[in-house]
C-alpha cells in the first residue's frame, strides 16, 4: 500500500495490524498507541506527518519503520523531514521572542485532583495580554484545548522537554482572534433536560465516569457514542460539564443536553437529533 504524510494512521492500522506494535516500538511517546480506548479516538484523526510531530521525531524515521512492514512511501521522507524540520525552527525562532513574557500554567495538580482544568486555563487565557505567550504543562497533549483555541485564533506548538511532561504553547494571533465568550456554546446547549429525558424514554444506555481520571471519561464517551442504535441516547454521570467534549460532539453531530445534581455531579444526555 502506498502512503503520504496525510495518510491516517486508522487506514494504515486497517490495512496492517503489525503497524500498531510498529510505531509503539519507536519511543515511549507512541505507547498510547496499544491502548485500544486511546487508539480508537486518536487513529482515526491523527495522519502520518502528525504522528511524527506527536512522537518527536522526523517523518523519515516514522516512514522507515513503516517500509519495513510493506508500506510504500509516495514521496521523498527526507525532503519532507527537512521541510517540517525547517518549518518548526522557523515556528520556534518566531515565538522564542515573546518568552521573555511568558505565563505559565502547570494543571498536572488540577488533573490529579480529578478536575477539569478548562475553567482555570480560560481564565488564564482572557488575562493573557498582547504579546504574551501561555504555557500549559500536562502529562499529555492535550488536542482539544488545541482544537478549540487554534479555532479562536491562537497559534500553537508542543514540545516535550522531560518524561511526562508535556509543554504546550499558545501565542494569540491578533489579525485571526475570536473576541467572544470561550464559554458560550456550553451555555446555549441548556435546555430542559427532564423533558427531552422523557421523550427519549427508555432508549437509554448508561455509564457513569466520575472516578476516572484525565482524560479517560471523554474518551470513554467518545468510544460509548460510536455503539449507540438508531434513536439512543447516551445517559452519562459526569462530575463537571466536560467542556473539552463539547466540540468533539458537535464535530460528530451530536446533541448534548444537562442537568447539574450537584458541584460534583453532572448528568449529560447525549444523543443525535
């Protein structure tokens, strides 16, 4: 099979189930690979070139790996390793300007507690001032805050300095930012949730999340969703309104509706319209 740098890793895993066991093989970083949970939402998004970004090595490496177990590389990896190589210096050189202002958020603690840090980190990221360059560490990368502030206008880059830790950069771009509030699709998805508990009825399947740890409760709604019949609906107890899913649902048109029990107890319906 012939593959480019856009190649999803889901179509090589598709074609070839050694590939998993092939790129874990290359460093730590791709061990979450063999996570079934973990594989079966990130694969499908992530392609060639963006794995190599993930694992922190070149597009070459990740490529000569991947021959070894039939794959056909359309292209020239060494040139394409060069190109990306140059790209991020080129990202890095720019945005090592701002550092001199940087501000920090480390929300390893926050996540340890078992907390969402999303409301902290946007309240960091509305005090950020022009110039300024946010820094959160985590134990991973986190994608949907990526996602959701690259939508907004924010430029970012991940760099992995230490054995877990994770340091990702957001730098506001001032010609593409967003002035609106971060927040406010949470708030337009309140409707009643007893009233549309009740028209769903009895086509319920539940799970509950509360006692898992970040990010294992979005990925396990992520994974429960892709099960669902034809008119079911998703009952989950939550601990917080999980603002990081939110847009991962609404990408797979889903509709989310809540009801908070308590500060440590959320239900969520979550179904298609």
């Amino acid at each position: 099979m012939k593959i480019t740098k856009n190649t999803r890793i889901s179509t090589l895993i598709k074609e070839n189930k050694k590939t998993i066991d092939t790129i874990a093989s290359i460093n730590k970083n791709f061990l979450k690979l063999k996570n079934p949970i973990l594989r079966k939402v990130l694969a499908p998004r992530v392609t060639v070139a963006d794995a190599a970004k993930v694992g922190g090595v070149t597009i070459e490496v990740l490529v000569k790996k991947l021959e070894k177990i039939g794959f056909e590389f359309d292209g020239d990896s060494n040139v394409i390793s060069k190109e990306e190589t140059q790209k991020i210096s080129k990202e890095l050189a720019g945005n090592l300007k701002g550092f001199e202002d940087l501000v920090t958020f480390d929300v390893r603690p926050i996540i340890e507690s078992g907390e969402d840090p999303f409301k902290e980190i946007m309240v960091v990221v509305k005090t950020l001032k022009e110039g300024q360059i946010l820094q959160i560490i985590n134990s991973f990368e986190p994608i949907p805050l990526i996602r959701k502030l690259e939508s907004k206008g924010f430029e970012s880059w991940t760099e992995r300095p230490e054995e877990g830790a994770v340091h990702t950069f957001f730098k506001k771009n001032a010609s593409k930012y967003i002035e609106n509030d971060i927040e406010e699709e949470v708030k337009k998805t309140k409707i009643d949730f007893d009233e549309q508990l009740k028209y769903i009825g009895d086509n319920l399947k539940k799970i509950d999340v509360r006692d898992l740890e970040m990010p294992e409760p979005m990925v396990m709604v992520l994974k429960e969703i892709e099960t669902l019949k034809e008119g079911q609906a998703l009952y989950v107890d939550h601990k917080k309104i999980p603002q990081f899913l939110l847009p991962e649902l609404e990408q797979r048109n889903f509709e989310v509706v809540y009801k908070e029990i308590d500060c440590n107890h959320t239900l969520l319906l979550i179904y298609k319209d």
